[in-house]
C-alpha cells in the first residue's frame, strides 16, 4: 500500500483560475483514483504548520500568505508508485522548466503559484495526508 498513493492539492490560484475541472481530468486519464477529496480554505496556522519544515527559510512568509489566500482542493490519489508517477504528471516546481503537457506547465502562473502540490516521498505522502484528512476519511483503494 505504501507505493500505492500519493497526497496532492490543487492551490489557490489554480482554484481561483477555475483550474479545477481540467486538473482532475488531467488526473483521471493518467490513471490515478481519487479516493479523498475536499475543499478546504487554510488559516494562517494551518499553512505555517504545513509548510513548518520552511520555517527558516526567505520565502516562508509568503509562502503562508499565499496558500492561506483561498481554497484548495486536498485529495488522496491511488496507482501504483503514485507518488513518482503524480510527481511526472505535475512537472518540475518551475513552470519554465516544466515538460510539454505537464500540469504545472499548462496551468501554474509562478514559481509560487505552480497550480498544485505533490508529496515528494511515500513518508510525506503519509504525513500530508494525515495533515488534510482524519483517519476515518482516509480511504486508500
């Protein structure tokens, strides 16, 4: 089970841009199952407790500023090594930078606003998604 999901969210700009429906197609034909998903606007506490691990660095403050500005779309994505395959789909942090036809490259407006969020790794995939949802909405599947 471990390989097999992966945390993600679609930030508040991509929302704001009504970037959500062409996002979870975009997601749904490159084979991943959502199998949690909400809408939910973070506080201020909330984004310095997420992005914690920043804390100390330049763009911490904006970094909160941004993410707590409007909604995002939290969800618990399913396939096998999700999070190696979602972070494909997604493309580099850098929309420049970004592959042809990757999420971030068709809809992020900055290195800040890259449209959506990935966990780098199984252990934070876990971590991030005990952050958005409660055990008993959690559903790997």
């Amino acid at each position: 089970m471990l390989n097999d999901f992966t945390f993600a969210f679609i930030k508040p700009n991509a929302v704001k841009n009504s970037n959500i429906g062409p996002i979870l197609s975009m997601i749904n034909k490159a084979g991943f199952r959502i199998s949690a998903m909400k809408m939910i606007h973070l506080t201020i506490s909330q984004a310095e407790s997420f992005y914690a691990v920043h804390g100390e660095k330049p763009f911490f403050r904006d970094l909160v500023k941004f993410m707590s500005s409007g909604p995002v779309v939290a969800m618990i994505l399913c396939c096998d090594n999700a999070v190696e395959e979602f972070r494909k789909l997604i493309g580099e942090t850098d929309p420049a930078r970004a592959g042809e036809g990757t999420i971030r490259k068709l809809f992020a407006t900055s290195l800040q606003m890259n449209a959506v969020h990935g966990s780098d790794s199984n252990e934070n995939a876990i971590k991030e998604a005990a952050f958005f949802f409660s055990e008993f909405e959690r559903y790997y599947s």
